[in-house]
C-alpha cells in the first residue's frame, strides 16, 4: 500500500512505495567504482528501446519518435485503497499518515538508446516539449500536481540510460510545491508583484549569473543555488504553466534546452548527468484559484564539481543541518557562459 507519512520535527511528508525495490536496474551500483559520470553501457535487452520487453511482460511498439507508458513499478497508482491495512494508517499527532492517489508514467525522447538531449535537432526536442504538453493537458484536471522530470545519468539514479524522463502525477501537492505555491502566494499579496519575475529582471540586469538567454527565455544560476551548476530555466514573459506556452516560446525553448546542455557536456567534455524538473503551477482544484503568482520553471541539478570524476556529495552537515556549496553561483555561470554552443563530439 503506498502512502504518505508525516515528519512532524520538519513538518514534510515522505512517500512510502514499498514495491519500487523490485524494479529494474541499468544503472550504477556501488561495485561499479570505474563507471563514468554519464550514460552507462546499454544492457543486451532494453526495456525502452523500440521493441524492448518490458518487466511485466509487455513489448514496447517499435516508435520512431517520442512514446509514453505507464510505470510498470509506480510509486503512485489510482487503485484507491485496494490494498489498505487499516491498522497501517493513523491519525494522530505525531504519528499522520494517508493513502495516496496518481499515476507514474515512463516518457520516451527518442528510439535511440544512444542519443541524449544535448545532441538531439531542435525540431527532436520540440517533440518532446509536445509529449509534456500533451501530458499536463491529459492530466490537470484530475490531479492537483503534475510533475514532469528527468534523472540522466547513473550517477543520480537513472535506471535506464535510454533517453527518456517520467511524469508523477498526485492528487495531492508535494511538499517542495507547497512550500514555493506559500512563499509566492505570500509575497505577491505582500507585494503585488510576482516573485520569480521580479527576480528574473534583477538577473537581466546585473547579468553575472545568466548562462543563456534568447528572445523569450533565459537560464540562470540562482542567487541560492545548492548544487554547483544548478540552473533554473525561466520564461522572459510571465507564464505559470508548460501548456500555456505560444508556439514562439515552444520553439525557443527547444532552441534554449539544446544550447544549455550543450554547455553542460562541454564543461567537462562528458555526458553531463543531472536530475531536473518542470514546476508548472499547481493543478486540479487548483484551477479554480487565482494562480497568477506562480512562475513557471524548469531546475536542473547535476551533481559534477570539478570534473567528468569528481562530484559534490550531500552529506554529514548538510544533511543534518543546511547545505553549503563549494564554488560561488557566479563563478559558476561565467564557467558554463564561457562554454562552446558547438558540442564537443561534433568538432
């Protein structure tokens, strides 16, 4: 039964999926002390590669473009309380736990398993940002949040080194979420101002920690970054969801993606790896409310520090007390700024 559970010292929840352990693994382990930052040697049988088996039996079609399929081992499903124990919930004080609703979807780039973002045609990428869209348009209306998200790399987890990202979609808002929709709902009625708008002219302006930018959307390294080369990707104009976007801005993000993980492989001339996420505004009933004071925004962390080898760790202080970092964002981004449009490989 997946559920929720409450940490009262922090007031955050944490997902319980007791059936994720049992799904499959490409990725790195820790006998694996010689694999390389990045995409690791595709196994024999892909799962997700066109015509690959899949753990629960199924073959995926053989597609030439972009493909979307439920999680076979999800951490959100609809099937209710099929499964409760009721003694395993509670509602108490200190001991809060609920059972959770939603769906895990499994979002295909592209039919070569060898292929990454960086190195994908505009006119690829806007495939994929078409995939998002679709799935937002698919899914607001039932689940209050949609989060749409990549881990590339073996080194943040990635299962399978075939293109491809995943879509969690809950009837609840998670706890980061509503954390940001609180601070930025607060801040516009303090202010009357929209937070992230605000803080994307003060980047134009001063520019020392803009990465890239075009005519409609720019990257940065945020003021309050954690992890060395985080970036936050935001729309120049203000917009609160990816399937509100023109088809200018579709375009131009496709256009923007590629040129900033271009500049990611180039940094350390590897298959740069990193989680990232989409932070569209909430959804559901959600809908119904004045969401004006949300900016819509990806986030990238990669965990690299100083090279293709060496990366930044989460660990003793920073677990137990705050993060630090170990270079300034505006070195940082004056390092990725610097950085080739041109991939590295296609010189």
């Amino acid at each position: 039964m997946n559920h929720r559970r409450y940490n009262p010292l922090r007031e955050e929840w944490v997902i319980v999926a007791a059936n994720r352990v049992n799904r499959p693994w490409q990725g790195a382990t820790e006998a694996d002390t010689k694999t390389k930052a990045g995409f690791t040697t595709l196994a024999t049988i892909n799962p997700l590669a066109p015509g690959g088996k899949r753990a629960n039996g199924k073959t995926s079609p053989h597609y030439t473009s972009t493909y979307v399929f439920e999680n076979d081992f999800p951490s959100l499903t609809d099937d209710g309380n099929r499964d409760e124990d009721p003694s395993e919930l509670v509602s108490d004080q200190l001991y809060q736990s609920h059972t959770i609703r939603g769906t895990c979807r499994v979002l295909c780039y592209h039919p070569d398993s060898e292929l990454s973002m960086a190195r994908m045609s505009i006119e690829q990428i806007e495939a994929v940002i078409d995939l998002w869209i679709a799935q937002m348009d698919e899914l607001q209306s039932k689940y209050e949040w949609v989060q749409i998200f990549e881990n590339k790399g073996a080194v943040v987890g990635c299962s399978n080194p075939h293109p491809h990202g995943q879509l969690w979609a809950s009837n609840f808002l998670p706890t980061y979420p509503a954390k940001e929709y609180n601070t930025q709902k607060a801040y516009k009625e303090r202010t009357g101002k929209v937070m992230l708008m605000e803080v994307l002219k003060h980047e134009l302006e001063v520019k020392e920690r803009v990465v890239v930018e075009n005519d409609e959307w720019v990257v940065v390294i945020p003021f309050w970054a954690t992890w060395p080369f985080e970036t936050m990707l935001l729309p120049k104009k203000h917009v609160i969801s990816l399937n509100e976007i023109n088809p200018e801005q579709k375009r131009l993000l496709a256009d923007i993606i590629r040129k900033l993980l271009i500049k990611y492989d180039n940094l350390f001339q590897c298959s740069f790896p990193f989680s990232m996420g989409w932070q569209s505004a909430p959804t559901g009933r959600y809908l119904q409310e004045d969401r004006s004071f949300w900016t819509l925004r990806a986030v990238y962390l990669p965990p690299l520090l100083r090279s293709a080898t060496v990366r930044k760790f989460m660990a003793g202080y920073e677990l137990v007390s705050e993060p630090q970092r170990d270079i300034t964002p505006e070195k940082a981004a004056a390092m990725l700024r610097e950085q080739n449009e041109v991939h590295y490989l296609e010189h």
